[in-house]
C-alpha cells in the first residue's frame, strides 16, 4: 500500500497533537513560554545544519527568490491560514482562540518542510517502503506533543495537512514509477531540497520565537523548485551546454 507510512505519521501526529494539548492545559505560562523557546532555538539549529548542507548554494538562492514570488501570487500563506481559521471556528474552544490557527499552520509547515517528509514519501510511493516515514512518525509524534503543550490542539490538526501533503507526494510517485530513478539522501537534487528546506526551517523558528513575522508557506514552492533547478542544470551538462 503506497500510503502506508503516511497513515502512520497521520496517527502519531494526531496522538502526539491530542497528549500534548491535554498536558499543556496543567502547564504554567511561564512553562509553556519557556518550552516553545527552547522548541524555537532548537528548530533554528536544526534548519541551519540543514541548510549548510548545501552543495551550491546559488541553487538554494534562485530557489527562495523564485519560490517567494511564486508562493505570494499563489497565496499559499492565506490558503493555509484560512484552513487554520476554519478549522478553529469549528473545533476550537473558548481559550483556545488565537493559538489554535497558528498551532495548525506552524505544525502543518514543520511536518511537512523537511526532507524526510518529501523523500520518505517517494520510496513509500515508489518502493512500498515506509522505512523513512516511520522514523519520521516518531519524530512527530515528540514534536507534535511539544507544541501542542504551548500552541494547543490546532497541531493535531496538522495532520491533514500531512495526509494531503505526502499521500499526493506518495501517489504522484507510484505514478511516475521509474522515471524518478533511484533516490537517497547523497543524491544531488535531495542535497539541495534538503538545503532549501532548511532555510524554511530556519524561518519557522523566527515564528517560533516571535522575532519575525515570515510567511514561510509562500516559500514552500522553493522546496520543489531545488530540486527541478538541479535536474535541469545537469541535464544541460549533459547535453554540452
């Protein structure tokens, strides 16, 4: 079944969303503070190991330039953040107005950046193997219990975005067969996507930590736009250009 792994993440973000809303509740303010500015510093390491991974890092610039502008004249940001405020209208309660659209939307971007989740998707899709997504699964599973302790139920939400998100990836993969080739993680074009998605990251933790205000799902198509440049360029170098 080529969506294995992601009805598996599915699960463990939901049952990490839901224990880590149910314990928040008991936490102090001053807690929670703390915990989602050690979450913020955390994911900013994180991103920048990500992207200094880089092996051209022009490649990772053209990618948030062009990905920026293509993301704000799509509109990404307000599409998911109009799913988040619907959502919240329905399921919210009272004390959870506020923070449960930035819970869905911060976690929704957090599961679904990294490159675990585009290539965990791809040999699930490609191979039926869900190797890579289960260790995401458990990776999830803490993070979604550590932001849903200070952001609330709106993280558990979050996955939605990851059943839209890497069950299409999944799909589009077992479609496209072998004409993906064999992919890991020393592949060229998953060394940039890695490095760009850790720019996004790295943005995610300015959100994280309130310093600044990034519309980080605007630069989403970035992520796919590393890896198209790198295939372009090597198919060029190959044809003698």
């Amino acid at each position: 079944m080529p969506m294995t792994g992601t009805i598996l993440n599915v699960v463990t973000v939901l049952v990490g969303g839901i224990l880590g809303a149910m314990l928040g509740g008991r936490l102090p303010e001053k807690v929670r503070e703390t915990v989602m500015n050690g979450l913020g510093l955390l994911v900013f390491v994180i991103g920048l190991q990500m992207a200094l991974t880089t092996q051209n890092m022009l490649i990772v610039l053209v990618s948030i330039l062009f990905g920026g502008i293509i993301g704000e004249l799509v509109g990404i940001q307000a599409w998911l953040d109009g799913i988040g405020q619907k959502l919240e209208a329905r399921f919210a309660r009272g004390g959870e107005a506020g923070t449960f659209t930035r819970g869905f939307v911060t976690a929704s971007l957090v599961f679904c950046v990294g490159p675990l989740a585009i290539l965990g998707s791809i040999q699930d899709g490609l191979l039926g193997d869900f190797n890579l997504l289960a260790i995401k699964s458990a990776l999830d599973a803490f993070a979604g219990l550590a932001f849903a302790s200070t952001l609330g139920i709106g993280v558990a939400f979050a996955a939605l975005t990851v059943l839209i998100y890497q069950g299409g990836i999944s799909l589009a993969a077992m479609l496209l067969g072998s004409a993906l080739g064999s992919v890991s993680r020393e592949t060229p074009w998953v060394i940039e996507m890695t490095a760009t998605g850790g720019v996004l990251i790295m943005g995610i933790a300015l959100l994280l930590l309130d310093l600044k205000r990034v519309r980080i799902a605007n630069l989403l198509p970035a992520v796919f736009l590393a890896p198209a440049t790198v295939v372009v360029l090597s198919a060029l170098k190959l044809g003698g250009f």
